[in-house]
C-alpha cells in the first residue's frame, strides 16, 4: 500500500488487524490512524483518494465493523472517490457457518463497491494492485478487499517484479461523434455548457472557460464541480439543484441545446433540470438518461480532455445568448444570496469567506447549510470545497476535514455543519485532538433540521421530528478536549474565527443562528413542471 501512495490507513483496530498494525509502525511512510467509527473512517480515507490520487484506505472488523464502514465505502463509491476498503473475514472453513459477528463480507459490499474481493498469500501484491487499479480506472470508486482470519501470520511470496497500478488511457471518441458534435454546436443559437464531476477529473475548467468566454456561452455547473469556472466569469450562470436553482433555470431553460461535459447523473439526473432539447454528452460514458424524453443525445464517449479540444476547435458564428442579462441574473442572484438576517446562514458563510485564506480548504456536511456553500461559496479550485452529493452522508464534514488536513498540512481546513450533522460525528473531535490537527470547526446551531422543516411546511404538516433540542447550543465550553467559542453576532464571529484559525489544534466554533432564512432560499426548483 506504501508503494501505491497511500499515507494513511483509517479505522477501529481488531484482534485480526494486529499484524498489519505492526507492519504499519515499522514501515517507513505509511500509519495507521485510530478512528471513533468505521463510517468516519471511510469517509477519511474517501477524501484521502480525492487529493492525493492514490486510494484511500480503510478497515473495519467482522460484522458491525464491516456495516459501520459500509456508510463511507458506499460514499467513494457514488462520490467517485478512489478507496480500498479492508475488512476481517472468516477463513474458509467457517465461510456460511453461524458464528458470533458472522456474516458474508462480499455480499455486504456487492452492491457498494466497484468490485469485491479477498486476499490470498500468494497474491497478496496483484490483488491489492488490482484493487487500486480498478479504484481509480474510469469513474473511481470503492473496491473491498476481505482480509481472512489468521492470514496476517502466512508468508507470502513479494511479487516484486508486478508494476504499481496506471489508470487506462481512454481512446479518443471516434471522427463522426466528433464531426456530429461540431456540426450540432455550429447551428444551435443558445447552447448551454454544464460541467460534473468528469470534468474535474480531466481537468478541462481553463479550457472550458475560454471556449465560453470566446463564443459567450452560458456555463451551468454541478455541486462537486465547484471551482471549475470563477463565479464573476462573465459566463458562469450557477450551480444546479443547490439554492435558488430557479434562479439558474431562467438561464438553461432558454437553451436549444445542452452540452455536458464529464457530468455524472449522480449528483442530479439530467431529466430533473434540462429543457428538453438535444443533448451533447462529452464523456468517457455513454449517458444514463430517460431516452424517450431526450431522443436526440450525441454521444461523444472517450477521452474528455481530447473531446474538448475538439470542441473548443469548433468554428462558429457568434450565438443569441443576451450575455448582459445573464450577468443580471446572476448578480441578482448572489445579491440575494447575502441573506437577510443579520446574523443568519450566509452571513456565517461570508464572513467565513473572509478570514479563509484563499488556498484553505473547507469541507461541508449535509444539511440546508450544504445547499447555500453549492451556490454562493466562491471556490478558487477544484478541492478547495469539499462535499458528498452523490452519496450525502450527514457526518461527513469533521472527518473530511481531518483528512483533509493530514493530506494538505501546510493549509488552512475548517469544516461547515449543521448541529445535526454535528452530533453524527462529534466523536471524531477526539480524534483531531489526539493528533493534535489544527482545524476549525464551524457549527452552525440552530436546533433544527431545516431542509425536513421546510418540506413539512410546504406540505401544511405540523413540525415534528425535526428540531435538534428545544432551544440552546451545543453544550459547554470544551468537547473531548477540543475548546468551543460561541458567538451569536458577526463581530464576535469574525473574533472566534480568527482566533480559531490561529489555535495549535481543534477549535469549534458555533454559531447561533435562526433557520428561517433558507426558506426563501432552498429547495426551488430547477425546471418548471
């Protein structure tokens, strides 16, 4: 796992796992990392895959260790995430016996993981490898590894001569796709670019940003594509699904074509948000769509990167698109997006926005919260803004922010939640502390689950079941030894950051505010109906 770039190694330990944990100490470049829960651990080693290239790596023990865990291989898995997911497992003989914490490993993980497997003494480099090469070949994901019981102590033959995993080269897709490409984008009048998770993958956001520069295009964007094209580009029209996504269909939904470039349904079906017009699908996929409502889809299925350049290649006349009414719209849109409590949701994230430096990383959980970081947080680059969409786990923002931190020490990292998404994972506070990891925790308390609230008020139901407490905060000055600063206006919020952010380890700081200002906000729809 060394050789293959991995650094870390998260999880609970077993008494399966003691001699990997050994080989870890004394292997030069590669520890082990004690974690509260197998799900966070998973979730570490998800963000792990995503910065550093190499997977990430997890383990859990039998049974309720393996099922722990499953919550963040699940997550690599839908969130493209490289990962390698280790477990114990029975040896053969007791394989479909009932025994205490038994039960079958590769089924579990069937269905949440690129591939399943086990390891064997006499394969043990080609199987790993194997792992990593299908973990990051295509769209990456998650790939588990089952570690029977008792093989830690066999020997095993080194294999040395078996080369570290490459990604495959994808082909270039072929002349007519391209030809028919170009030809479609030369006589539509206002096409629209939408860019996913593909595309941050290749790489393609300079290149995409002077093609609609050039021919001033409209350019839509998914959640985890943040930082692809700037937000004051003079063709950026939002983010889909995430807060006022009415706000961008005023402009999409004006489109006679639409052009996806590496955009993953994971994060939103295309159905749910393109007018119904032909569709350009530049990937290394075919699309997965409802066929009968998009009839005309051009697939230009291969190596993105080379798909690009062919696009931007295009010749063209000058197109329909009133580029000034865009830039009304989307002024408009962040005007409104500043909130309109004093002390509220996006003042939070402004002011947060402020004292990041521009080069830290914040990483975001689940929650009503999530939906204004999609649209308003400016991100500089892609990895500077952290999420789950394709999965979206609550809990995944304190152990993205651990891991993202272990990956890029010499950054500033924080981490946004909710105080719900906050008691999910609030034990691996701990684990920041013991390591003694200088990141800033925001909590944003406002004793509610918001998004739920909102969809119950919509529906005229009485609230139930969503307030987090009666009123309060989150509790006490110190969690697990890591300090607490609360504030409830934007000076003393702007002093606890700053503060915060200059600490030697974990600080959370939480911020009391109301929820009420999402409902104006969230939960619009894309495309009207």
């Amino acid at each position: 796992m060394r050789d293959m770039g991995v650094r870390h190694v998260f999880g609970v330990p077993s008494g399966g796992w003691v001699d990997y944990m050994e080989a870890m100490r004394v292997t030069d470049g590669i520890d082990f990392v004690l974690t509260t829960h197998e799900g966070t651990a998973a979730i570490m080693a998800d963000v792990c895959g995503r910065l550093n290239g190499a997977p990430g790596v997890c383990f859990g023990t039998f049974g309720p260790g393996a099922t722990n865990l499953s919550t963040g291989v699940g997550g690599a898995l839908l969130d493209r995430s490289p990962l390698i997911a280790l477990t114990d497992e029975m040896q053969a003989a007791m394989r479909g016996r009932v025994t205490q914490m038994g039960i079958d490993h590769q089924a579990l993980f069937a269905p949440i993981t690129k591939k399943t497997t086990r390891l064997e003494p006499d394969k043990v480099r080609e199987i790993l490898f194997d792992a990593a090469a299908v973990a990051l070949s295509g769209r990456p994901g998650s790939v588990h590894v089952g570690l029977p019981v008792g093989m830690s102590a066999e020997y095993s033959s080194p294999h040395n001569d078996l080369p570290l995993p490459q990604p495959s080269d994808v082909s270039d897709s072929p002349v007519a796709a391209i030809k028919q490409m170009q030809a479609t984008l030369q006589a539509a009048r206002r096409p629209v670019l939408a860019l996913g998770l593909g595309a941050v993958r290749a790489g393609v956001g300079d290149e995409i940003s002077r093609f609609a520069e050039e021919h001033l295009i409209p350019v839509v964007i998914t959640p985890m594509a943040k930082g692809m094209i700037a937000e004051d580009h003079p063709c950026y029209a939002g983010v889909l699904f995430h807060a006022l996504s009415d706000e961008v269909g005023k402009t999409h939904q004006q489109s006679d074509l639409v052009i996806l470039v590496g955009y993953d349904p994971v994060e939103f079906n295309v159905e749910s948000w393109a007018p119904n017009v032909s569709v350009i699908n530049i990937d290394d996929q075919p699309l997965d769509v409802d066929r009968s409502a998009y009839p005309d889809v051009i697939e230009v299925t291969g190596s993105i990167l080379s798909s690009v350049a062919a696009l931007c290649a295009t010749e063209m006349a000058e197109k329909d698109w009133d580029v000034e009414a865009l830039k009304a719209r989307r002024q408009a849109m962040f005007e409104r997006l500043k909130g309109v409590d004093e002390f509220g949701p996006c003042a939070v994230l402004d002011i947060l926005r402020e004292v990041l430096p521009e080069d830290g990383i914040m990483t975001c959980d689940v929650g009503a919260h999530t939906h204004l970081i999609g649209q308003k947080w400016p991100t500089p680059a892609p990895g500077r803004q952290i999420m789950t969409n394709g999965w979206s786990t609550m809990g995944f923002g304190i152990p993205a922010a651990i891991a993202a931190k272990l990956c890029r020490p010499d950054v500033d990292v924080c981490a946004v939640v909710g105080d719900g998404g906050f008691l999910m994972s609030a034990g691996e506070l701990a684990t920041a502390a013991r390591l003694g990891l200088p990141i800033v925790i925001i909590v944003i308390t406002d004793n509610d689950l918001a998004l739920i609230r909102i969809k119950q008020e919509k529906k005229q139901n009485p609230i139930y079941g969503t307030p987090v407490r009666a009123t309060g905060t989150i509790g006490g000055n110190n969690i697990f030894g890591v300090p607490v600063l609360t504030a409830s206006e934007r000076d003393g919020f702007r002093l606890a950051l700053k503060k915060a952010f200059a600490a030697g380890g974990p600080v959370v700081v939480e911020a009391v505010v109301s929820s009420r200002e999402y409902d104006e906000l969230v939960l619009k729809k894309d495309k009207p109906h």
